[in-house]
C-alpha cells in the first residue's frame, strides 16, 4: 500500500511538470481495484493473477413492500466505498433438492436480491473488451448468479469482461393479475424476471465501461431458463441496443405445439387470480401484505407472459418468424441427453403423419423423440434469425460424458452439462474431471469467448466451425473432440417442424 502512495504521489509530479502531456486512462489498479460507478464507489477483490471481482452491486432498488411486483427502480445512490467483495443474496426460491449447490449459491435468499457480479481482466479503463452477460436457468424458479460453476474468472482471463446477476424467480417474478396491470403504466404485468433482466443490461451499458468493458459488445448468454429468457429479450423492443450477441444453451421459446414455453397474457391474469386465492388474498393488498417465504411454500411454475402487450407483444416465435428480432449473431445448442430432464407429450401423429412419425420414433415416449424436440427448438431459433436476415448461425450437440456430478446422481451429457465447460469451471461441478474435459472445457471457453468477440466462433488453432446453411446444415460436435459434421436429425428436424405447425394451428397444447 506505501509503495502504491509513493508511485501515485511520483506519477502525480511527473505530470504537474508536464502539462502538455496527456494523462493516462485509469487503470483499476491505480485506484486499489476501486471503480466508479453511477450511484457511488466500489471496491472489489484481485486474484494473483490479476483478475478483479466485484461481488454484490445493486443494479435496481430493493423490490420489496410497495414495490414488489413493480419494474424495477433505480438503485440509491451511496457514500464512500462500498466493498464489493461478497455476493449478494439470492433472490426468493424453494429449495432445489440435489443440485443446491449448483443453482442456488452461497448466500441465503431474500426478497432484497437485484445484485450483480463482475470479473474483469482490463489494464486500463478504455480497454473496450466485450462484455459477456449470463442469465442463469433453473425453470424460472431457482438458481443465482452467484452459484460457483457461473464464476467469471476463468472467462475474464481469455479478454472479456464477464457479468452474472439475479433476477425474481417464481411468483415473486412472473405473477399476472389484474390489479397488477391496472396499476402498471405500461397496462401489463407478469414479467418482472425478464424487466430485472433488463435493468442488469441497462446497468451494463451505463456502467461497464468503468471495468474496461465495451457497452457497444455485449453477448447474454444463458442456458434452459436463461435460454428461454435471451431469446424473448432478443425478440423484445425494449432490449433493442442493449446486447448485440446471442448465446442459448438448451433452451428456446419455440412452440412445439399451440404454446408451451410462454403464456398468453389474459390466462396469465386469470391463472395469477387463482394463485391468490388459493393463498386467501383476495385482493393485490393483500398479497402485498404477505411474507416473501409464503409464495414459496408450495411449488408452482411461472414463466414469462407473452402477447403482454409491452415486454412481448407477440409470441416469441411469431416475432422471429415474421423478422421483427433484434437482429445478431447468435449461437445455440443441446446437450445429448436433454430427455432425462425434458420430456413430451405432444399428441401421437395419425394417418400420413403416424406413418412418417415412425420412421424416426417408437413412440413419443422415444428418448430420441424428447432430444429431437430440444435440438428442434434450437435449430429453429438459429435459422429463423438467420433466413432473409444476413445474420450468422451456430449450432451445436454437446456429447462428450463428464463425470459424475458432485451433487447429482445423473451422469452423461445430461440437461446443464456443459455449463462447467462453458466457464471453464470443472471443479465446480466435477471434481473427478480429466484432462479430456480440461480439453473440451478449454474449447468451448474459446469458442464462447471468440464469438463474444467478433460474432464468430473461430479463431487460431481451433477446429472450424461452419455458419449453419439452410441447405447444408453442419452442427457442431463436442465429444471427446470437437469437430463439425452433417446435421445427421434433419430429417427428423423437418418432420417434427411441419407437424409442430400443424399442432398450433389446431389448438393442440404441448409440453415439457
């Protein structure tokens, strides 16, 4: 700390004797891994080599008391140094059995939780590396931006600046009602999750700039309910400019049916009347008035409200079909065996449909047909943004077995698999992993990275992999190697596309 004083004191000097020379950009260490950001300072915390986290920034205010259920306000300004070297709480979620550790993080949940995360590598405050922002999934019921296989470290060593934040989960997310609507100024509710969402990226092109981040390069990327989430902010008007890459991880807002990712913003209402009632509150007081854990008592699944009118005023599909994205890059995939956690149960095909059904499927009780819909969803996110846009599409299969999870019986390239991959985070996740996952680990982070750089994944000593083309699909194989090869399900791809249209021009529900 002398030594720091005596060099800023000489540097200070140096330049009183030299008033024609241009000062130096700042650099994060000059000011004691101190940042300034809108509403104060923050101090965060440096590793050996170099990398500095700040852990707990509050990007909205407290969305508690009158403000639960609200859009998200601006966080108070504060005095002095905040200590940025801790996580934030978790926000309001059940427990997640088996996999707390992985979804939920280190801190205790509270109603008090809009925080973020950021690691960054920079030297100097306009060093304009690309920004990465991760949502994480969970169902839109758990997880955290704080849980360890999402730590940014290891990205922000490869040259970018890596964020992670929470966002409301569950009723306390996406609860639709009536009154809700009525006292909104935008006349719609249901999707607070996806406003928090929002509120971090707007913070992000406000503030990251001071951590050596470029406003204008930023990826979200996400995997199942982060997926969900970055494909309807991609098809959100209120998210226009402020992201410009997108990455999704087995999940998409694809309807393989009449509708089963979203919900249609009245059913929301009346389902969001029903809720309270079966919580004795019969009016938006009084659910006002209720403690954060009562929401959490019983299991209940939210998701985001489409055709709201604000947020989404389409379904997230039809705004992609018609072109009204905002439009980028975008990189999506599965892993091989989704079926352990995705399901389907879509109508059996009959007459032509049953005949041509089967030359892919057993049953719809198939694994293969449960993997089909998941690479289904994918593919269709990728070549709906690409066609007629001039935008590059990536897809890829991650196939490659890890070990056992520390906290999970399941193994195999199973649902979340790869997100250890993706951070370069095995231990987090893994603890018995080898050095062929430190290899695929080591080739995803590149890959991932490369393209937060440029839209493109390729780069120097890395295998290639093709933009996807309509006419000769290629996908991206992640086993014990990584290696581009012909989409082998195209067929199957084809099939399930046209009876999936068929599906929702019937009215016909499907599920997960």
């Amino acid at each position: 700390m002398r030594l720091q004083f005596i060099r800023a004191v000489g540097a200070a000097l140096v330049l009183a004797g030299c008033q024609t020379a241009a000062p130096a950009p700042p650099t994060v260490a000059q000011f004691g891994d101190s940042v300034q950001v809108e509403a104060g300072s923050l101090r965060g915390v440096r590793t050996e080599d170099g990398v500095v986290a700040f852990k707990g920034v509050p990007f909205a205010a407290a969305p508690v008391g009158d403000l639960r259920w609200r859009a998200p306000q601006p966080v108070a300004a504060w005095d002095g140094v905040r200590e940025a070297r801790e996580f934030g709480p978790i926000c309001m979620q059940a427990p997640w059995p088996g996999v707390g550790r992985l979804y939920s993080g280190p801190t205790e949940p509270s109603e008090d939780c809009l925080f973020l995360n950021v690691w960054t590598q920079a030297q100097r405050a306009d060093a304009k590396l690309p920004v990465m922002v991760w949502i994480y999934g969970g169902a839109f019921a758990a997880g955290s931006g704080s849980a360890p296989v999402y730590d940014g470290a290891n990205l922000a060593r490869r040259g970018v600046v890596v964020v992670t934040f929470n966002y409301r989960l569950g009723p306390l997310g996406f609860l639709a009602h009536p009154e809700l609507t009525a006292e909104a100024p935008y006349h719609a509710s249901g999707n607070y999750g996806l406003l928090d969402q929002l509120a971090a990226l707007r913070w992000v092109k406000s503030n990251i700039a001071a951590f050596g981040g470029d406003p204008a390069n930023v990826t979200l990327f996400g995997q199942s309910a982060g997926a969900f989430s970055v494909q309807a902010l991609q098809a959100s008007p209120l998210a226009a400019g402020l992201f410009h890459r997108a990455i999704g991880e087995s999940g998409a807002m694809m309807n393989a049916g009449a509708r089963d990712m979203g919900r249609d913003f009245r059913s929301a209402e009346a389902e969001g009347v029903g809720y309270a009632r079966s919580l004795g509150a019969d009016s938006l007081a009084a659910l006002r008035a209720l403690p954060a854990a009562r929401f959490f008592e019983q299991r209940a699944m939210f998701r985001p409200v489409e055709r709201d009118g604000y947020l989404l005023p389409d379904t997230v599909q039809a705004t992609f079909e018609a072109g009204r994205q905002n439009r980028m890059p975008t990189l999506t995939g599965v892993n091989a065996k989704e079926e352990t956690t995705f399901t389907v149960n879509w109508p059996a095909p009959r007459g032509a449909d049953a005949r041509r059904f089967g030359q892919f499927y057993t049953s719809t009780a198939d694994p293969a047909a449960a993997n089909d819909t998941n690479l289904w969803r994918m593919w269709k996110w990728a070549s709906l943004n690409s066609a007629g846009t001039g935008m590059k599409a990536y897809l890829y299969m991650f196939s490659h077995a890890p070990p056992a999870p520390e906290n999970a019986a399941r193994s195999g390239p199973v649902h979340g698999a790869e997100k250890a991959y993706v951070f370069d985070n095995l231990a987090a996740q893994y603890p018995g992993a080898d050095a062929a996952d430190e290899r695929i680990a080591d080739l995803m982070a590149d890959y991932w990275t490369n393209f937060a750089k440029t839209g493109d994944p390729n780069g120097e000593g890395l295998p290639p992999w093709p933009v996807l083309a309509a006419d000769d699909p290629r996908i991206m194989q992640f086993a014990d190697d990584a290696r581009a090869e012909p989409l082998s399900r195209k067929d199957a791809l084809t099939f399930l596309d046209g009876y999936f249209a068929q599906l929702r021009g019937a009215g016909a529900g499907a599920g997960r």
